[in-house]
C-alpha cells in the first residue's frame, strides 16, 4: 500500500502547476454550468481549445508517427460528437427578458469536461512512465482514437447551442 501511495504522491509531485490551473478551470465551469447561465459560443469553445492544444502538442513534439496518430484522432472525433449530440438531445434553451439566450443547468458539461481532463491526465501520465510508447503503433492508434473521441464530446453539446441559438434567434 504505501508503495502505491509513493508512487500516486510522485505522480502529483512532477505534474507541471499549469495542469492544476486547468483542473481548477473545469471545475469551475463545470460547476456553472450546472445551474441556468448564458449561452456564450467563445467560452463553450475555451475547454475545448485547451485540450486540443494539449493533445496536439503532445502529438506533433512527441509520437513517432503523428501523422497516422492524427487522423486516427480526427477519425475518433465523429463518433464522440455523435454520441454527445445524443446526450445533450434534450438540453433546453429558452431567451431571457434581457435578450439572451439561457441553456438550462446540467451536470453534464462537468462530467465530460472531468472525464477529458482525467483521460488525457492518465494517458500522460503514462507516457511518462513509459516513455517507449510512443513509438508503439497500437499506442499510437490508441492515443488518436481515445484523444479524438473524447474531445468530439465537446463539439456536440456545442453544436447543440448554436442550433438553440440560431432557432431562437429567428
């Protein structure tokens, strides 16, 4: 056990402060999200943004073959929008006597926001352990597809606001 409990205290140890900051970030959102709030389309893409950054960061600076990693990332995004589009099928929208368009609260957004955040975590964490992976073809392909489902998670609810947005603009 503490064997474990050295190794769980090492991996926190040498995680970079900038990570924290984000962790904080989604809590943050995730958390306002969760109650009625404005629809605002440039922060919906903030999180989203992050992680892409992150993921290509690591893609281009760090794998051996990005090119076949990316579009197995860009191949996994379909299938995570989809499913998201499905999830947030029944997210309601309705305009406020300000003008403005409200999405009502959900603990959505935070779960898929959390799970990114954990996935992408975990997957860096052992590259980092294990730094042979990245030139392994079946980790490669697994990053891409994992990476890329994940992130389309965020491009449905997304996409779901905007059709709110333009519905209800009319």
């Amino acid at each position: 056990m503490t064997a474990i409990l050295q190794i769980v205290f090492q991996i926190i140890r040498h995680t970079p402060f900038w990570v924290w900051i984000v962790l904080f970030i989604l809590i943050k959102r995730g958390r306002a999200l969760m109650t009625e709030s404005p629809v605002s389309v440039g922060r919906c893409c903030l999180m989203p943004t992050i992680f892409i950054i992150w993921g290509l960061d690591t893609i281009v600076d760090r794998f051996q073959s990005p090119n076949m990693l990316l579009s197995f990332y860009i191949s996994a995004l379909v299938p995570g929008f989809l499913l998201s589009y499905y999830l947030y099928k029944n997210r309601r929208f309705h305009v406020n006597h300000d003008g403005l368009l409200i999405q009502e609260g959900s603990r959505l957004p935070i779960i898929i926001m959390l799970s990114n955040f954990l996935v992408k975590y975990l997957l860096n964490v052992v590259l980092a352990t294990q730094p042979g992976l990245y030139a392994n073809l079946s980790f490669n392909i697994f990053y891409g597809c994992i990476c890329g489902f994940t992130i389309g998670l965020f491009f449905g609810g997304i996409f779901k606001s905007m059709q709110a947005k333009k519905q209800l603009a009319l």
